[in-house]
C-alpha cells in the first residue's frame, strides 16, 4: 500500500466498530493493518442482513484494506503468535474489555518485553483502570451518562440518541491520532482512550458554561443553537431548511433579500445579543416568512448571498449528491462477486490518494503472515 504511513504495521484486536474503524482510518492512509480473529471472527461479519458475495456489508463498511489472521488468544499458541507479531509491529490497538485485555496480554505492560517501541491502544467505555472499568459500554449507554442523550431531541420529548454512532467513531478517531503521537514520539508505551472521556470532551463549550457560570445545557426547538440566533431548521413549503447566521453582517444581507430591512434596524434585533434575547419573537415572525416558499427558491435566493444555508437531505440524496461525486466519498472496490460499494476516505493529502482494497475474508491471511514469521 502507498501513501503517508506505508510501512507502519498495525495489530488490530478489535471488534464491531471503534477498534475496526481506528485500524481502516490507519489503512486508508497506507498503514499494514493486520485484524486479529478469533476462530468465530469478529461478530460484525454477521451483523448486517446485507452482503455483496461473501461480504458482509457493515464488516465490509469498517475492515476494507486489512489482512485477516485468525488466532485463539485463549491459548498458549495463540498468544505466543501475537507476541510474536507485536515484535514486528509499530502499534496494537484493541476494543476489548479491560479484563479481556489484561487477561490476553493486549496492553504495554504485557508486551513491553517483546517490543519496547510498541503503541499500545486501548479503546474502552472508561478507561483501563477507573472504576466503571468493566462495566459493558456501548455507543447508546455512553450517550446517555455523558448527556449528549438529555441534550439531543425537541424540549419536552424523550432523550434522544444521535443518528449514528457518534461514540464509537470519535472513539476510533482520537485512538488513531493518539497512536500516531507515540509513533511520532518515537517511544512505546499505552494510549489509553475512554469512549465516556472523548464525549465529555467533544461537549467543550457547553461543559464550559454551566463549570464557569452555571448555565444548563438545554434543548432548543428544532435543533436551534443556543447562542446564536437564527442558527435553526426552519419548514418551508415543501420540506427544510437549517439557516445558520453567524454574524450580524450576514443578518442585514438577509434581511434586505427577504424585504425586511426593517428588521436590521429594530433593537430586539439588530444584533447577536438582541436576537438571542427576543429569540421567540423573531423565530415566530421567521416561520411565517420561510413557509411562504419552497426549500429550491430559499436556497437560490439565500446561498448566493454567502448565508449558511442548506436544504435537510436524506442520506440516500447525499450519497448519491454532485458533491459526494465529485469528492471521491462514494468508492467502488472490485471483488469476485461485483463492486463493493463503501464511503472514501475523508483525508485528502498532497502526493497521495488511498488504495482500497476488499475487506479481508476470515483467517486470509492467516498463512502467509505467520509463515513470514517462522522465515525469520
């Protein structure tokens, strides 16, 4: 594989999603990275009803581009065969439970002694050693203890989750960019990730006003920011429409489009603060005037002034967009059974473009990368 980390070779003990998708993030860049099986292989090779040949299509969205080796880590056998490929290795990373780490000698403590220059990554729901250490955490649960559910939906209706694993990505991003730190350093040593630390961190500026001032994260109707305003989905006559105004100069640019230079003007809104303080007034007045048209003559009139604006589409309509077209994030791999289709890459970078390949069957690989050991 070409690109920047070619040449780097990853272990992966991962499972499911943020183990797998902090491992792909590193083959995408050119990274070897090498998914250790059990005998029964990860579970997401079963997960979803979907599949194109032999892959199944949620394995095939988080394991593209790897090498697939099966070992029994319950074993002597199997153990010795993973020191054995951590000698070689620049990092591990792993989603296990912290007992199931310790116990199968996946952290740097265990395998110091085999490779002192080894990054050891662990992705777990609280850490390696907190108290909630081994209480199962996934995507949903820490959602909830962290707040992002109390936070997420309209007022007055249940707590809600994000659409899609926020978690368990985030989780396998900051453990992709915590592995690459040691390596830069040049040093061994464990990188230990919590999923329940990395969502407390991502609510930054609301965690930072109720510690500093006491200010409670709420909910706002129809996703409203809690600053700025009008930053909102708004119903137009045939769908929505989220407007984001961040500043009053792209405020009077709205309102001389929309006939209401009067607005500008007024002191319950002409500026940031006053709209935040008259915010139901002004989202009332703002309903009537954008359900006067449909979501196409919105966006022709407002995008071309600068404004943040944009009409809600499906994920269907976004995959199939110009945008994502002409990005490259729709990528075809070619298997024995016809084209693989999975989302790019999203790091574009100078002299290099991903080569993807498809996801690996289980135990592939088993052969060739422990015979290369025994050739040593």
């Amino acid at each position: 594989m070409g690109g920047p980390l070619a040449g780097i070779r990853v272990l992966e003990v991962g499972h499911v999603l943020a183990g797998p998708y902090c491992g792909m993030l590193l083959a995408d860049l050119g990274a070897e990275v090498i998914k250790i099986e059990p005998p029964e292989g990860d579970m997401a090779r079963t997960i979803s009803p979907h599949s194109i040949g032999p892959h199944n299509a949620y394995f095939a969205s988080l394991n593209r581009s790897k090498k697939s080796v099966v070992l029994d880590l319950a074993s002597d056998a199997g153990r010795d065969a993973l020191r054995a490929l951590a000698a070689g290795a620049h990092a591990l990373v792993t989603n296990l439970r912290p007992a199931a780490i310790k116990k199968l000698g996946l952290d740097y403590a265990s395998l110091a002694s085999a490779n002192a220059k080894l990054v050891c990554v662990a992705l777990t729901g609280y850490g390696l050693d907190s108290s909630y250490a081994d209480r199962p955490a996934y995507d949903y649960v820490i959602q909830a203890l962290t707040g992002v559910m109390a936070i997420t939906g309209e007022p007055g209706g249940p707590p809600t989750k994000a659409g899609y694993s926020a978690v368990d990505n985030s989780a396998g991003m900051i453990g992709a960019l915590g592995l690459l730190a040691k390596i830069v350093e040049g040093k061994g040593g464990q990188v230990d990730v919590s999923m329940y630390d990395v969502m407390l961190s991502q609510l930054n500026y609301l965690a930072g006003a109720w510690l500093n001032a006491g200010e409670r994260a709420e909910r706002y109707p129809r996703s409203a920011h809690p600053y700025m305003v009008p930053a909102q989905l708004f119903r137009t006559a045939d769908g929505w429409l989220i407007l984001f105004i961040s500043h009053d100069r792209f405020w009077q640019r709205f309102c001389r489009e929309v006939g209401k230079p009067e607005w500008i003007e007024d002191a319950r809104s002409a500026t940031m603060a006053a709209r935040r303080e008259n915010r139901a007034r002004l989202i009332e007045a703002l309903d009537a005037l954008f359900a006067t048209a449909d979501t196409a003559s919105w966006m022709e009139r407002l995008a071309p002034l600068g404004l943040v604006v944009a009409p809600v589409e499906t994920l269907e309509q976004a995959l199939e967009s110009e945008l994502a077209r002409e990005r490259g994030m729709v990528v075809p791999i070619d298997t024995e059974a016809g084209p693989l289709r999975v989302v790019g890459s999203p790091l574009r970078m100078a002299g290099a473009s991903p080569e993807y390949t498809a996801p690996p069957r289980l135990g592939e690989h088993t052969e060739s990368v422990l015979g290369a050991l025994k050739k040593r």
